[in-house]
C-alpha cells in the first residue's frame, strides 16, 4: 500500500544511516582485526606478510607482567565496587519512593562531571602534603606523611571513585525488582536471614552483578588517564599499554591485538550476563 | 530492621562521592599559590584562566565540537531510530547489532579503531575526525533514547495521517516529530556532555590543529598540579549542573 512518493525519503535515511555506521563503525573495527595480524612497517604503519607475532607478543613476560598487575588492579576496583554498591544498592531499593529519584540523580550528577577533573581532584586530597595527610596529621594519627599518590592504591581508589556508579546502577535496577513475594514465602516457609539471601536474593540479583562487573571491570582496564594522573609509571593499565604502543612506539599490529583481546573478554562477560539472566527467568516463574 | 544504619550508609558513600568535587570547588577559590594550604578567598585562578589565551581557544573549541557533534548525532540518531521503529528491511538485526557494539565496545578500542581509519583514508586529524569520532559514540545513545520515546506511542497516529493523505515524509514532519521531541531534546543534551567529557577517544583522533579542552587539561594535570585546572572544573561542574538539570525538567515535564 505504500506510494512511491514516500519512498525517497526512506531511500534516503537508509542510506544515511547505513552508509555512517558501515564506514565508521564497521570498516575500522575489520581494519582493526586484519591489523593484529599483519607485520609492523615503521613507514606504513603495517604490512604484509600475515603472521601472529602479536598475538605470541603478548605473552612476552614483559607484557603478562602489565596484563595480570592491570586485570589485579581491575578485579580489586571491580570487588570494592561490589562491596561498597551492592548495600548501597539495596539501601537505595529501601528508600521512599520519591526520594529515590533526588537520590539517583545525585548518583550521576558526577557522571556528568568530566572524569579528568574528578581525577585531578584526587590528587589534591592524596598528595604527600595533600588534605588527607594534613587531616591524618593534625589529629595525630600518623607523624609524618604518607605516600599516598603514585601507588598502586591511588590507581585504586581512582578507578572505584570513578566508576562506582556504574556498578551502582544495575544492581539498583535488580533490587527494585526484587520480588517481595518470593522473600516473603521463603520467609513463611521457615527460612532464616541468611539461608533468604544466599537461595534468594544473591540469585536474583546476579544478572545485576554481572551488568555490574561488565561496566566497571573493562573500563577499569583501559581508562590510561588514571595512572598518568595517580600512578607514576610503574602501576599501567592496558589501555596505557595499548595507546603506548599506538601512539608513541607506533607498533599497530601489538596495540590491534591487545584491543582484540579487551573486546574478547567483554564479549565473555556478556554471554555470562545473558547466561544468568536466562535462568532467574527459568527458575522464577 | 534498624533504620539508622542503612541511611548513615547512604550518607557516608554520598559524601564519598562528593568530597573531592567538594575540595576541587573550595579550592579554586584559594588564594594561595601551593596548591595544598588556604590562603584566604580569591579569584586569581579564575583570572588567570581567562587570561590564558591558549585555554580559552580550546574551551571553545570544545564547545564547538561538543555542539556540532550532539546536532549532528541527534539528527542521524533520530532518523536511525526511526528507521528502526517504522521501516521493515534487510539487515536491521545486523545494524542494531552495530549499535550495540559501538556502544558495548571499550572506549580505547573505538579509539583505535578509528584512528586506524582516518590515517588509512589519509583524513587530517583535527576538527573533521574529532567529529566523525564524537558522533559515532553518540549515536548509540540518542538512538536509545528516542527509541524508548516510540515504543510508548499510538501506532494509530501515524496510520491516520497516512489514511488522510500525508505523505511519510509529511507524516514524520508533523506527526512523528513533535512526539519525539522531548527525546531529541534529552539525547542532544547526552551527547553534547558526552562529546565534552570524552578524553580517550579525543587523545587518539585529536591533532594538534585543533586543540580541544580534556586534551588541554590532560597535558596540564599530568606533570603537577595547576590550580587553574580547579577553576576550570568548577565552571565546567556548574555547566554540566546546569544542562543535567534541563535534560531532566524536559524529561519529566513530557512525562506529564
């Protein structure tokens, strides 16, 4: 029933909209494929023949060494996110309603904040002669000031500072969806507090957690301004690594193949997640 | 249960949060020049920022990327999402899943995948490819959002304007649109603080021809601490307040 009149307009958004994402999202993410496999060229960048030199670099002790200190670092941002968002989150599911909106939009209002100055601020509170131990001193906790910047822990508490919303908000989601019925009858049926959370609540709230680790665990490996601020050069991340090795060592086949890697351990994560999800819905109804 | 607990709770991972931008405010205000001790009230930071020509290059260079990246991106993602919501086509799978990926996928990895790009096709790195890059994140965003506006919609509108005679374009113009409006404005206002904030993908797709506000910082904060960068991040707080203060009174003055 369509006329032919209209079909211009269609032609044209389809075009537009196809057109945009083959060539800027497609196109680079194939080159990025084809470029871990290919030869570094000091001129062009890469070149052929095709090998898998950059995948067997990764394994250089040099390199693991970054991976596992940068995934250590991700796993602790990831837990402490967990442990501080996880009551947090449940608190918040307990609030009154109208509340819970101020209080969400409070949640991310920093996230609208830019995360360089976020960071930054940091420094002003962990610096040698920062606010913490000027604070710490002056109540006579510690004599003299500790190193707080350029650790392992700065990093730290960069990456939960930053990233603790985005833990916050999906486990939000699961616990206002959280059944009161199901709580109630486990409760009926002679179920003490812990026994409710271990078969209850930590199930149902597992797809949340998953979403959780999702959003905190692979920005936590690649956000390289975090230890440029708070870390000295010793503490790297991945994403240091990956734009070290595009932007000054100019090593594309390396950088491609490490990225290819933190997509690969995204996608795992998201299978996990959907994986989880299927079952609550299959044991909850 | 007690009620005290999870409240303090609450209180305290608040204050967490908004200690340091509490300091960062406080301090941009301080006279003194270390950085660390108060030194008494002053605007000297503020001055300073506005006197630094190269600072206030790149703030609007940044607000005009931010500007043209959020129309440009509203107005692309608006369309996809209604391509999305009205047409039956080939491939629609393939192009959500396109969608998805851009915005699943970890920032430094769009970064280089698009860097990969522009130096394949020989694109000069400066205004035009910070664009490209700051619309492709974008989209996502936008698409989601007017997406949730028209899955809540009378599909009988649209079908009347059509039995009355509109053409789709017509149609689109008089009927879809205004519906959407809220949407787009809300969308417009992610993307224009998404395009602000962005540092990863700016660091690899930026050029030196076109220096851009979290590039200007990034350089700055890295060797020490420079207390113009508190000033400038106070003003950029209230400005981010400001806007998520609208997107949100837009959003719920649709509502009703």
């Amino acid at each position: 029933m369509r006329s032919v009149m209209q079909q211009p307009f269609r032609t044209a958004v389809l075009v537009l909209v196809w057109g945009w994402l083959l060539f800027l999202v497609l196109t680079p993410n194939l080159l990025v494929i084809g470029a871990s496999v290919m030869t570094r060229d000091p001129g062009t960048f890469i070149s052929l023949p095709l090998n898998l030199d950059a995948y067997r670099q990764l394994f250089n002790p040099l390199y693991l060494d970054v991976f596992l200190n940068s995934l250590y670092m991700a796993t602790m941002t990831t837990l402490i996110c967990l442990l501080i968002g996880y009551p947090f989150a449940w608190a918040l599911s307990k609030v009154p309603r109208h509340r819970q909106m101020l209080l969400i939009f409070l949640l991310i209002v920093p996230f609208w904040t830019n995360s360089l100055v976020r960071t930054y601020a940091l420094k002003l509170i962990l610096a040698t002669n920062g606010l913490l131990n000027n604070a710490l001193m002056s109540v006579g906790l510690i004599d003299q000031p500790m190193q707080m910047l350029y650790t392992e822990g700065a990093v730290i508490i960069g990456l939960v500072y930053l990233l603790l919303p985005f833990m916050i908000l999906p486990l939000y989601a699961v616990f206002d969806d959280l059944r009161e019925d199901l709580l109630r009858a486990s409760h009926d049926l002679g179920a003490g507090r812990l026994a409710t959370f271990v078969h209850i609540i930590v199930p149902m709230t597992l797809p949340g957690v998953l979403a959780g680790i999702m959003l905190v665990l692979l920005p936590a490996m690649g956000l390289f301004f975090v230890p440029d601020i708070l870390g000295g050069s010793r503490n790297l991340l991945v994403g240091n690594v990956i734009k070290n090795q595009f932007l000054d060592a100019r090593n594309w086949p390396f950088g491609a193949a490490a990225s290819i890697m933190l997509t690969l351990a995204m996608a795992f994560l998201m299978f996990a997640h959907r994986l989880s999800k299927r079952r609550i819905g299959e044991d909850g109804v | 249960m007690t009620r005290w607990l999870p409240r303090t709770y609450l209180t305290l991972v608040y204050l967490l949060l908004y200690v340091p931008i509490l300091v960062l405010v406080v301090f941009s205000f301080n006279d003194s020049r270390s950085g660390y001790a108060w030194g008494g009230l002053s605007l000297r930071w503020y001055e300073a920022l506005f006197n630094n020509r190269a600072m206030v290059q790149a703030m609007w260079n940044s607000l005009w990327l931010a500007l043209s990246a959020a129309t440009v991106s509203t107005v692309i993602g608006a369309l996809t999402a209604l391509a999305l919501h009205r047409y039956r086509f080939r491939g629609k799978q393939v192009l959500n899943g396109m969608l998805f990926v851009v915005m699943m996928s970890p920032e430094i990895v769009l970064a280089i995948s698009l860097l990969g790009l522009f130096l394949l096709v020989g694109l000069q790195l400066g205004y035009v490819s910070l664009l490209l890059a700051h619309v492709t994140f974008c989209l996502p965003f936008v698409v989601i959002t007017v997406m949730a506006r028209l899955s809540g919609f009378d599909e009988r509108l649209p079908e009347a304007a059509r039995d009355l005679g509109a053409s789709d374009f017509t149609m689109t113009r008089t009927v879809l649109i205004p519906v959407i409006m809220p949407a787009l404005l809300a969308g417009w206002l992610l993307g224009f603080t998404l395009s602000l904030d962005d540092v990863v993908v700016s660091t690899f797709v930026g050029g030196p021809s076109y220096e851009i506000l979290p590039l200007r910082i990034y350089s700055m904060v890295r060797v020490g601490l420079k207390p113009e960068v508190n000033a400038l991040g106070t003003l950029l707080l209230v400005f981010s307040l400001v806007m998520l203060m609208l997107s949100q009174w837009i959003l719920l003055r649709s509502k009703r």
